[in-house]
C-alpha cells in the first residue's frame, strides 16, 4: 500500500487554522482516526474549545477530513456551565463494539467517560470510572489523579486505562492536589466489560521524578501523556517525560508492569540527537503529547508543536519511527515531511508553515517560561479569528539571524527559488542546504505592506537535502510560503 496519492503529506497534517494537541491516532476500519485535545489560537489557556476529530483513508495521508464536532463540553454533568475545558482524550473500542471516549475536566481528578456507535461520534456521556463500590477513581487516599488516561485492549480482551501526572514542582503538586488524587507518577487500572467498574488494584507504571532518583527512569521521570500500546508481544507505555519536550517511552512483559525505560522517541526541539543540546535546540521548547500507530507496516509517533508564540496554542505533527528486532525505538528528527513516507517534492509551492526547524540568532526559549511576547524570536501565527480559514498561517517576525528550517525535499535538478515575504525589512535571504552551511543562494528583499514575491537562481541540487532560510538585514520580514522550480 502507497498511501502518497496526490497531495504530499506535511507537518503539520491538519489544515493551518486547526489546533489539536495531544494527537492519539487509532485506525477504526480503513481509516486513520486523530483524537486529540482542542486548543483555540490567541486562547490564554489549554483546551478551551469542543473535542473534534479528523480522519482521513489508510490510502492517502493528504485526504484529511473534519468530523466535525465530536463531543461539546458542556455534555458533561460536572460541565454544563462550560467553565472547565476538556484535557487530552482517548478512544477505544469495546467488547459491545461500541467506542468509548476517555477524558478528564481540568478541575477534576476523575475520568469521565462518553459513548458513540461510530469511531466519530457524537459521543454522548456515559459516566465515571469508578471502584465497585462507586466511588470515582481518583477520589480514594491514594488514587492517581486521572490525567490523559490512555486505553489499552489486550489479546485476551481485558482493558486497561493508565493515567497519572506528576509534576517535578513540589509547590505545584500541592496546588494540584487540593483536587484531590497523588503524584507519584503513572498507574494502571483494569476496566471490566461495563467500561467504568475497575476490576483489581491501582498499580504504578513510571514513576514521577521525585521518585525516580536512583532508578533507570532518572532524568526522564514520568509527568504526563500515558499512551499505551502493544508491539510484538510487549507493552509499551509513551509517555512525556519531567523535560516536558519530549516523548520517552517504557517497555514491559505484562501489561501492568514492571516496566523498564527505554529511551527517547521523539524532542520538539531534537534535543538528544547528537550535537543537540537544550542550548541548541532546534525548535522552540514546550510540552508535547502524542501516541504510536502502524500504517503499511511503517511505524509512526503523534506528537504537537507550539505555535503563535503561546505554549498553548499547539499544533500535532507526527514522524515515522524505526523499531529494531530487539524492539528499541531510536529517536526521529523532527520534519517537514513527517506521514509523506519520504522526502517532500522539490517542486512546487510550499507554505513557511511547515518548517520544522525555526529559532532567533540567539537560539530559542521555552513557552512554559514566556509569560509574554519574545519581540526578538520568529514564530508561528495567522491572521483572523480561532478556527478561521483564512488559508494565511506564516512565519512572523524574523530579525536579523532568525533561521527558519525545513527538512526533506527530493531534488531533481531545480533550478529557480522564490520566496514571497511582506514587512518592513531591508535585507536578504541567505538559502543552505545546511544549518550554518555555505550558502548555496541569496535572495534580496526589500520592504512592502503587503507580500511580495522575489526569486533567484538556485544551484542544481540532486537528491535528498534540506533547506534553510536565515534573514539577514534590519528590521523584520513576515515569511509566509517559498516555491521551487
């Protein structure tokens, strides 16, 4: 199966003007389903829109649709009056062959649950996780508090929710608590055949940080984002680690642990590929979330990037990962190309959006830090309102040094570049096929109002390279797409 159709494939896959995070893809029949939080652009907090979700054929990546809106928030009986957004979700499907949507209030320590007959709802609600005697799981001494609960169904049938959160901040653990559930890391609990009764004991999966010293999970202790799935024959548990940026992941015989740490899967800043420090990280640094899927035997990780210079207002991406017969994941770079089962065509027109690569010349910063807006750092954004398609997401303010990169493109010997800009910045483009590489053209820029398109001659490139763009000049240029011919 081929799934390039006609349309390459890019990161980010969802149209510019959608924001869902935490993407946990599932494939339901032939097609390839994305669950995921729902963030709003300009939002000043996590998740504040209805869950949506997007699907698109097992045959063609490009071919995404919206299913509209999936779940409103105030289906919820804690919710109706609309004032907690809903965190990242989970689907799965149940013995009755109906689908279940696992989510938690952001106010709540508890797993609600909502049900539909088809992958793409609408779900309506359902109820509570809960311990046999009905009392909600995470409002018992010693229940985890219920965070992105991820859902597993074994071989045997038996289905299992992990869930947990422990941040690394002992002052915030104790903010968090006052909802009540603990922080010791991630656990498991087995669900029986209703989809809310827990059958047996809460059993811890990673451990948090401040438990984790001294152990193989030190440095990369658990903080959020369980996402459980079975690969020949073992467990694997992705979770984002106490860095935040990143998505580690635990393996395990049984599905309930012991569980051993197996290494970094994907950095939205690559940091941990070699040479890559959080000093040169090569994307701007924020929490990310996602899961594992296989399409035509071909492995990929979900996860999201920040965008408008706001940790949350969060895009996914995914990239494909490589799983050795001793099923170690090696960590993937993060890319333009991400689902496209290879290197972008060199040819045609590209939108900036699609950089995977994008920092200031003095590196970049974390949005968990960034109170307010960094006036000297590119970043991600558009013009109109939330959920607008205005069809002009770009790269806004890049200043003298500003890098913005995009990896891979399958070179035939074009030999033209233009890139179309608008700002009031008098300079230049310096185009590499390498971060801090010898220039392999120049485009000069000079400043408008509006966008404009200027163009040079590019060098016959053959083969797999990447590009990069780094303005020099004064004042700033808005980089909204480039084309090739």
């Amino acid at each position: 199966m081929n799934h390039i159709i006609g349309k390459p494939v890019f990161n980010p896959y969802l149209p510019s003007y959608e924001y869902v995070p935490d993407g946990e893809p599932h494939i339901f029949g032939d097609r390839l389903y994305v669950f995921g939080s729902h963030d709003a652009f300009g939002g000043r907090g996590f998740c504040l829109n209805d869950y949506v979700c997007y699907s698109a054929p097992l045959s063609d990546l490009s071919d995404w649709k919206f299913e509209g809106v999936i779940y409103p928030k105030d289906s919820d009986p804690k919710n109706r009056d609309k004032k907690q957004n809903m965190n990242a979700p989970d689907v799965i499907r149940g013995k009755d062959g109906r689908y279940y949507l696992y989510y938690q209030l952001d106010r709540e320590c508890i797993t609600s649950v909502a049900v539909c007959d088809t992958p793409a709802g609408g779900y309506r609600f359902y109820g509570y996780v809960k311990w046999p005697d009905g009392t909600a799981y995470g409002k018992k001494k010693g229940d985890a508090y219920n965070f992105d609960p991820g859902l597993l169904t074994d071989d045997d049938g038996s289905i299992y929710m992990y869930t947990g959160f422990a941040p690394a901040s002992a002052g915030f653990r104790f903010i968090m608590g006052l909802h009540g559930g603990t922080f010791s890391g991630g656990s498991v609990v087995r669900l029986s055949d209703d989809m809310l009764t827990i059958e047996g004991d809460q059993v811890p999966t990673v451990p948090g940080e401040h438990n984790a010293v001294e152990t193989e999970f030190s440095g990369h202790g658990f903080f959020e984002a369980s996402s459980p799935r079975k690969i020949g024959g073992r467990y694997y548990l992705v979770y984002s680690s106490v860095l935040s940026h990143e998505l580690c992941y635990a393996v395990s015989d049984s599905p309930t642990g012991i569980w051993h740490y197996g290494g970094t899967i994907v950095s939205i800043g690559d940091i941990g590929l070699p040479g890559v420090r959080k000093e040169n990280a090569r994307n701007f640094l924020g929490n990310t979330h996602g899961g594992l899927v296989c399409i035509d035997k071909q492995w990929y990780i979900f996860y999201h990037r920040q965008t408008n210079m706001q940790k949350c207002c969060r895009q996914g991406c995914a990239e494909p990962i490589m799983i050795d017969e001793n099923g170690h994941i090696s960590q993937a770079e993060i890319t333009s190309c991400g689902l496209n089962k290879g290197p972008l065509p060199a040819k045609g027109t590209y939108e900036a959006r699609i950089a995977c690569n994008l920092k200031g010349k003095d590196g970049v910063f974390a949005y968990t830090r960034t109170r307010h807006k960094e006036t000297g750092y590119p970043y991600f954004t558009q013009s109109g309102t939330d959920r607008e398609d205005s069809g002009d997401q770009y790269i806004a303010n890049m200043k003298d040094g500003a890098v913005a990169g995009f990896k891979y493109f399958e070179f035939r010997g074009e030999t033209r570049i233009s890139v179309t800009v608008r700002g009031e910045g008098k300079g230049k483009f310096i185009i590499t096929t390498e971060e801090n590489g010898a220039a392999a053209a120049q485009i000069e820029l000079r400043p408008g109002s509006g966008f404009e398109t200027f163009s040079t001659k590019l060098p016959l490139l053959q083969g797999r390279d990447a590009l990069y763009f780094t303005y020099q000049g004064e004042g700033y240029v808005d980089f909204r797409e480039f084309s090739i011919e």
